[in-house]
C-alpha cells in the first residue's frame, strides 16, 4: 500500500453491496427520531445505548436492532435514515450503493409498506440529484418469520415492483436453511425480481449451496464457510457468483476471532469474486472505508487487492454493463493518479 494507505482507501471510488439501511441508524439519530414520535426508548442516552452494542451471537444483534426499529414509523423517518447514510456513502467515495431493507420488520408494527418505501426512494432520489449516488433497492424477507408473512410482503411490494431490483434472504441463519424459502424464491423470479441470499455467515456452507442452487442467487451475502467446501468454492468460481464480505461485521458477531482470521484473502486467492461492505454499520463500528482499513492492517493487502476488491464491487452490482464501465473507468483515473502521487 505504500505510505498513504488511508488516503488511498478514502479515495477510491466503490461500490457497497451488503448494506442494511435500518441497521445505519445511529444512537443520535435513534434518539431524535424517538422524540419526534413521542417513541419512549429503552435507554436513557446516547451513550449508554452506544455501549449496548455488546453482541455474542447474531442473535444479540439482532435483539437491538429491532428494538431501535421500533422508532421508525413516518415516511420522513425511512426518509431521513436513509439520506443520511447516503451522505456517508458519498463522502466515502461510494458510486453506487445496493441498499437492503426490511419491511416486515416494520409492516409487524402497523407501518405501511408504501410508508417505508415511499421515505426511501425519495432519499434515493435526491441523493442521485445531490451526488449524483446511484442505488438500487433490495427487499428482504425475515427468515425467522413464518412463510405467510412473506408471501404477503411479496405481494405487497408487486406495485412497487419498478422501485426494488432484488429480493433477499436475513435474520436469524442458523436453523432456516435456503431451502425453506425456495417456492418464495421462485414465486419472486417468476415475478422479475432478481435473487440474493444471507448464506454461511452463521450458517454452514450447505446453507450457500442451498441459495446457489435452489434459490438461483446473483450473489451470496457473507459466504464465509464457503471455505468449508472446495467444491462449492469451485462453483461460486465457475458460476462467477460474488460474495459481499462484511469484516467489521464478523469481528463483532464472533464469526471470526479476530480479523487476522478473516477469510478474504484466502477467498481472493481461490479465485472467488469477493467484495467488502459494512453491513450495519451504525452497530459494527465503522462504515465501508473502515472495513477496508480493517482488513488492510489485519491481512496486508496491498494496492492491486484493492483495486480488484474495488472493481469486483461494480462488476458484481445489479448495474447495467455500461454503467458498470463507466465507474470501472473512475476507478482506473483514480488508480493511475494515484500511481503518480507515489512516485
């Protein structure tokens, strides 16, 4: 990396495949919005509700992250969350964002669908104004909800189809394997959704395979325990499907020990398409250039991992070829100034 590693990452144009926007609502922003809504929080400040963010599991995670849900219920607050990621996400030198949410997880709340999506898409619209940021929109189905839920939520978002690229697959992994969503998968495609999946975060790298071949996956969310299975590496190789890695995620959800454990690189080196993201970041403690400094110190990646890290994040996005050549020329700018501000 030479002698400006930070720099060099701050710099770098990139794509953020593997972002929940719930999971980008800061203490701050929790507590303003809670007031406005007359929404008493279960914690007494700012700070005590930041050293919350203790988890052992996934599912320690996933106790607060519904909990800080709780205070989105207008329009103006998906709006207001939404927008002030994407205000990170510019001064982080991101392009393009690819943006999960969560409707159940608000629709079980009395919260409209149209009242979510409505608050997000016009965030996105006027950060593509702002910034000229292009995104794209993924609706996740709560794996730890029943079948039903999800159906219904399917079908809620049918009017809204022009506005969400991609459905996926979250929450709780461990004992909801892929393959209890496959007809929701199916119904989904049928409808002209593309598919992504949570798989091998938690879970084992059946669970992967499971979403490669019964879901028909673009991409795997996480993917970690790949690793577990040459085979299955051999055909997220073959079948040039992605992985969106979260290693600040990992590291403080216990799926790795410490980062120097973190399998990127030993994926990179097996030829599989890999990117880094940070998944929720207002909880994991840093947003995408802090998942790049992470694994940076941890697994000492120099410059050409970053540019392959980098321009897998727009190969592997939902955008059109040209849009993709178009940052993959940002990018190679980017690189060959900054091949001349090394010398």
């Amino acid at each position: 990396m030479g002698r400006y590693p930070e720099s060099f990452i701050e710099g770098i144009p990139k794509s953020e495949l593997h972002l929940h926007i719930e999971g980008t609502l800061e203490p701050e922003l929790h507590f303003e919005i809670g007031k406005r809504n007359s929404v008493r929080p279960k914690y007494k400040s700012v700070n005590d509700l930041r050293n919350a963010y203790r988890f052992g599991n996934l599912q320690d995670f996933l106790n607060i992250y519904y909990e800080g849900s709780k205070v989105l219920l207008k329009e103006q607050d998906f709006y207001d969350l939404t927008l002030a990621y994407l205000d990170k996400a510019h001064n982080e030198n991101i392009l393009h964002a690819e943006i999960f949410f969560d409707p159940q997880t608000h629709t079980d709340r009395n919260v409209r669908f149209e009242t979510v999506i409505n608050g997000l898409h016009r965030a996105l619209e006027d950060a593509k104004k702002k910034y000229g940021l292009s995104t794209k929109l993924i609706m996740c189905f709560l794996r730890d909800s029943d079948l039903k839920s999800a159906f219904n939520t399917l079908e809620e978002a049918l009017p809204y189809k022009d506005l969400i690229t991609a459905v996926g697959l979250d929450s709780a992994e461990v004992g909801n394997p892929p393959s209890k969503y496959k007809e929701l998968f199916d119904a989904a495609r049928q409808e002209g959704f593309l598919t992504v999946a949570h798989a091998g975060e938690e879970g084992p790298a059946e669970y992967v395979r499971e979403a490669v071949d019964l879901l028909k996956v673009s991409r795997i969310d996480h993917g970690n325990h790949s690793l577990d299975d040459e085979d299955l590496i051999q055909e997220l190789v073959s079948k040039k499907i992605p992985l969106t890695l979260c290693p600040l995620s990992n590291l403080r959800l216990r799926v790795i020990d410490k980062m120097e454990n973190h399998p990127l690189k030993k994926l990179m080196m097996k030829g599989v398409s890999v990117t880094i993201n940070s998944d929720d970041p207002a909880y994991f403690g840093g947003y995408i250039n802090a998942n790049y400094l992470a694994v940076q110190k941890a697994l000492h990646l120099d410059r050409n991992d970053f540019y392959i890290l980098a321009r897998n994040s727009f190969e592997a996005s939902f955008l059109t070829t040209s849009e993709k050549q178009k940052n993959i020329g940002k990018l190679d700018e980017f690189m060959a100034k900054s091949d001349v501000n090394a010398d």
